[in-house]
C-alpha cells in the first residue's frame, strides 16, 4: 500500500476500493462465497480513463480491506465487457456444471450490445467465455440494451435489461436461451432519461421480519442535455414470473440525492441478513479533476439497506459498513456554541447524536477546511427541515425525512464525502477537495439542546488486505 502510495501523485482512500492502477467505474457481479464477498467492476488496466472495458476483480471479507485478484473477464472479438450479474448455478442448469458461478454480462461492439456468458468452477478466480456467445442480442435498431441482472426465480431465470428508458425482462430455464416476458417505464426525471444498470433484490421491512422486493436502477440525464446528476432510484413491489409490479404508492425515490452515487448494485445475502449496497463514485466529477495520478474511480462506502414503514409508505435506510466503532475524540457541543477539531488522519467518520432529552438534531453546521494547501471548503448542514452539502461548485439539498430519527454520519475519505443523516435515512455523497492530516473541522450547534460530536479516524493499515 505504501508503495502504491508514493508512486501516486493523488493519495489513496483507505475505505474505499480504488483499482490498483487505471480506470474504475461500475460494480458488476457482486456475490458473497462462505464468507467472503467478490466484487467485480468496470476497469480499463491500460490507463485512467473510460475504455477498453474489463471486469476487475476484488474481495474482501469485511468489505473495508480488499485483496485484489486477477482480471477476471477480457474483451474479445464480441466486445467490450460491460455491466452484468455473476449467479451461482447450483444444478447446473446452463450445462457448465452443477455449482458453476456464471457471470451475465453486455458486450460492447460498434455501437451494439449484446448479452453473454462466463463460467467459473473456481470460486470466481478464472473464467472462460461461453462458446456460444452472445446469448441474446438487441433487437434491430435498439442501441442501448444493457447490463443485465439476473436472478433465480422459480425452477428458472429472470433476467432484467436496461433499454432506453424502459426496463425490459426475460426468462430463461438454462441461462443459453431467453424468452422475452415483459417491459416497464419506471419512474424517471425526463422521459428521455436512459436507465442502466437495474437490480433487484429482497430489502427487510424494519421490525416486522418481512422483506419487500425493492428494485435499484441508474438513471442518466437525455444525451445532449446539460450535465446534471446522474442518480439512484428504488421502488418497492413484487416479482411476478414476467418481471416486476412496481409499487409506487408504497414508497420511492432517490436514493443518494448527491452527484457521486451511481450504477449501484447489491450482494444479496438472502434475506438472512440485509443486503448491501455499493455504487461507483465518479472522480471525473473531483473538484481537481482528478488530479495526476496513475488510478481513477473508486467505488462507494458499502450501505445494508432496509426499510422502514412510515404510515403507508416504506422509506429506505441505508447504514454504512465501517470499523467497529471506536472515537479517538468525543465532544459534547452546547446550544448555539462551535468546536474546532482537528483532523489528523484523511479517512474518518464523524458521527453527531442529540445529547437533548429527545435524541433530536435540530440544527448542526459542519465545515470542513483542507488546510493550508486548499482553500474551498465544504460543508454540511442539517436544519429542522433540510439536509445541505456543498463543496467547490456542488450544491445538493434532501428534505429531511423525520428529524427524531436519529444521527447524522459523515464519512470522508482523501477526496470524497458520504452524509447519512437521519440515522440512514436521507443520504447524499459528493466528491470534496481532499481533506488531509492538515485539515480541521468546525462544528456548530445552531439547535437548542446539546449535540455529542465523535470522531474515528482511519488506522493506518486499512486499506489493503493483509496477507
Ligand atoms: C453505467 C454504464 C453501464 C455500462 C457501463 C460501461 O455507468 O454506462 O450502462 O454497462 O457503464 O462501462
């Protein structure tokens, strides 16, 4: 890691995966083995830049250390690899053997896309393309046709595709052959939105020991618009043999109302426990525009997500997976007073919880300055209806969902920041100048009850796994 580090001009988050040189974007195929979790992405090895797609390999058995593995697909003469799912075939359904992984993914070639296979008896290490490839292709005309997630359903397959702004679903018995089921528009900002990378997965309802069928989708602003978010949806409903009946009136919306969060995929842990969230953050959007360096992308603090009944709408918490909690420092701010903490380390979560009778945050302000070596600072407050993040030119705002939920959480990590306010209840991540051991952090209590302020920095050998 040390190493690593040096030869990079920009330095590396130690929560966060990174890839160990070139271009990251999107999670694909995320599943746990025993206990250790895999993750799979977008990853050009050659440079720092979108192209020449692979998936990279990762895992890690805490989500917080990873050991990265071999490259674990390569482009060939069907294309670039894109976005997809890996399933565990148990029985042996697609003919590659019983317990086989199988990863389904697109394939990018001229401008056409098209869905394929790899197989893998290894546990995930190796994989060999399917022969037959591909396994289904867009219909003439269609040029978006992508990233499919799979799923068991029944004795057979259900796979989901992004097409356009619709979403579209296919059976299968054996993962080969597809039959076409059914399409969907789902809720999107514009109606020429393009949608990608969908997931679905079983999310539990808090305290009730049932789960709801919540399905995850990205949505990407019409093509020729101006920049704006790219962002994470979810509504709940149910899976049905063709597809999924959304239901819109029992919740929905946004899931990270910052510019950070995309292409979020789940593991699902089998409603055993709650599945976990991780999405791309995008460092072409890093207020240095990503600096010099050897890397680029890095993917989200991983978020268990459940939902939480609010009269007749579910709304959806998401907790990020850190450390066990240990604060090096612990303040308690009065009404209407500051505190200036130093920040000793560049990765740390800070975590605010009311010290009132109520447990209630009314009004906190939280700026945090990088120090000598850059003068923008980005701050966050959270006032009795509004949760606010702005950093450099980025300026996000989220209603508050209930503030007697709970805390409020930062996490920042050597150039992005992750707010989880209302105990996971409303969150928004944005990239930040990168806050290092020379940065400090003004906290303000603008509410009328006590606030306790904490703050955990990284250790120093977080990062990689060790061997
Ligand atoms: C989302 C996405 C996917 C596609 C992949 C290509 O960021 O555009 O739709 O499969 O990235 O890298």
């Amino acid at each position: 890691m040390k190493a690593r580090e040096d030869a990079d001009a920009f330095p590396r988050p130690r929560w966060h995966l990174t890839p160990p040189s070139g271009w990251m974007n999107d999670p694909n195929g995320p599943i746990r083995l025993g206990s250790r979790y895999h993750l799979y992405y977008q990853l050009n090895p050659d440079e720092p830049v979108w192209g020449n797609l692979h998936w990279g390999h990762a895992s890690s058995t805490d989500l917080l250390h990873w050991r990265h593995e071999p490259i674990a697909l390569w482009p060939d003469e069907q294309g670039l690899i894109f976005t997809g799912s890996v399933v565990h075939d148990t029985e042996g359904t697609a003919g590659f053997g019983a317990g086989a992984l199988v990863a389904v993914f697109t394939q990018h070639l001229a401008g056409l896309e098209r869905q394929s296979l790899a197989w893998s008896l290894d546990g995930g290490r190796t994989w060999t393309p399917y022969r037959d490839n591909p396994v289904l292709e867009a219909p003439p005309g269609c040029r978006d046709f992508r990233d499919p997630k799979v799923l068991g359903h029944g004795a057979g397959w259900l796979m989901v595709l992004a097409v356009g702004s619709e979403l579209w679903w296919y059976r299968s018995q054996d993962l080969r052959g597809w039959e076409f089921a059914d399409k969907m528009t789902p809720p999107v900002p514009s109606p020429q939105s393009i949608i990608e990378v969908p997931d679905l997965v079983r999310v539990p309802v808090e305290g009730t020991g049932t789960d709801v069928w919540t399905l995850i989708y990205s949505v990407q602003p019409p093509r020729g618009t101006a920049r704006h978010a790219r962002q994470v949806h979810w509504i709940p409903g149910a899976v049905r043999d063709t597809g999924f009946a959304a239901m819109t009136t029992r919740g929905g919306g946004v899931v990270d109302v910052g510019t950070s969060y995309y292409a979020a995929l789940t593991w699902d842990l089998n409603c055993a426990e709650e599945p976990i969230a991780i999405g791309w953050m995008d460092e072409r959007t890093a207020p240095d525009g990503g600096g010099p360096r050897s890397w680029c992308g890095r993917q989200s603090i991983p978020r268990r997500l459940s939902l939480v009944q609010r009269g007749d709408a579910l709304a959806l918490r998401q907790r990020p997976v850190l450390p066990d909690w240990s604060p090096s420092v612990r303040v308690v701010i009065n009404a209407g007073s500051a505190e200036s903490v130093a920040l000793t380390h560049g990765t740390f979560a800070a975590r605010v919880t009311g010290g009132g009778a109520d447990d209630r945050i009314q009004a906190i302000r939280l700026q945090l300055d990088s120090g000598p070596a850059n003068a923008d600072s980005t701050s966050v407050s959270l006032g009795p209806t509004a949760l606010e993040v702005s950093s450099s030119d980025v300026s996000v705002r989220r209603e508050r969902v209930d503030a007697d939920a709970g805390d409020l959480m930062l996490i920042s990590d050597y150039g992005s920041l992750e707010v989880f306010a209302d105990a996971g209840l409303g969150v928004a991540s944005v990239l930040t100048p990168v806050v290092g051991s020379t940065g400090c952090m003004v906290v303000e209590n603008d509410g009328p009850d006590p606030l306790v302020f904490e703050i955990m920095f990284a250790t120093d050998d977080a990062g990689d796994e060790q061997p």
